[in-house]
C-alpha cells in the first residue's frame, strides 16, 4: 500500500546504555518518550529493544529466570512480551547470559497532544534468589 503524506515524518527516540537493575517482581520502567501527535488518531510505528542481562551464580544444578516487557501508551498498556530462559546443568562456573527482546507495534490511537510511550521490566520467576537481572542497552523509536 502507498500512501501520500502532506506533512513531513516525524521520528522521536531515546536510548541508552547505563545499567539499571531490575529488582524481582517489580515492574520497573527502563524507558520513557513524549511523542508529539498533530493529528488524532495519527499512526505511530513504535520498534524498540531491550537487553537484558541475567547474572547466573555458580554450583546451581538448573537456573530459570523469566522477564515480562511491556510498552504503554499514557499509562494503557499495548503489549506485552515474554523472555524465559533456563537449563538443567550443574554450573562450576557462574556466568552472565545476554538476551534481548525486540518489539515493533503499530499504535493506531494516539490522541492529539503529546502522548507518553513508556517501556518497563518484570522479572518475575527465578530458580533461585542468587539468579538477578539488569539490563544496559535500551532503545525506542516512535515514527509518525
């Protein structure tokens, strides 16, 4: 489908790098962009990623740990996505797993005015209370 625009394309983004910890089953926001709308109902083209950092102890016989992202416009939530990770190994080491969980979504109602797109982290199940989860890099862009 080809659509012509009379207005010029708008793109809002954030990112950033620094740690930010994510304590256990608290949903913490690790990102936050105030888009501008002009016209009601303009559709927005919303990709972002999130990664996230879990800090595996050793002489664990498994780990599991699972993280819930989710992405909210003015405090309504759009979507959700699900991380969960495990294995069944005797662990000698302790180690670090990197994982990320990209998103793309098509906001089809945002109201005119400036509408708040905010992404949070729920790490929510964990084999063991030494299992802990951070995330570093983090990015989210909004076109309209």
């Amino acid at each position: 489908m080809i659509s012509l625009f009379k207005s010029r394309i708008q793109m809002s983004a954030t990112q950033t790098t620094n740690s930010l910890s994510i304590p256990f089953n608290t949903e913490t926001t690790v990102l936050t962009l105030a888009v501008p709308t002009t016209i009601p109902q303009q559709p927005k083209k919303i990709d972002g990623i999130v990664g996230v950092e879990a800090n595996i102890p050793l002489g664990l016989t498994s780990y599991e740990y699972g993280v819930t992202m989710r992405l909210y416009r003015n405090g309504q939530q759009l979507m959700s996505q699900n991380l969960r990770q495990g294995a069944a190994a005797v662990l000698t080491l302790g180690f670090i797993q990197n994982s990320t969980i990209p998103f793309s979504w098509v906001d089809q109602n945002a109201v005119q005015g400036t509408n708040t797109y905010t992404v949070t982290l729920q790490f929510f199940t964990r084999s063991t209370s030494g299992v802990t989860i951070q995330t570093n890099t983090r990015s989210l862009n909004v076109i309209s």
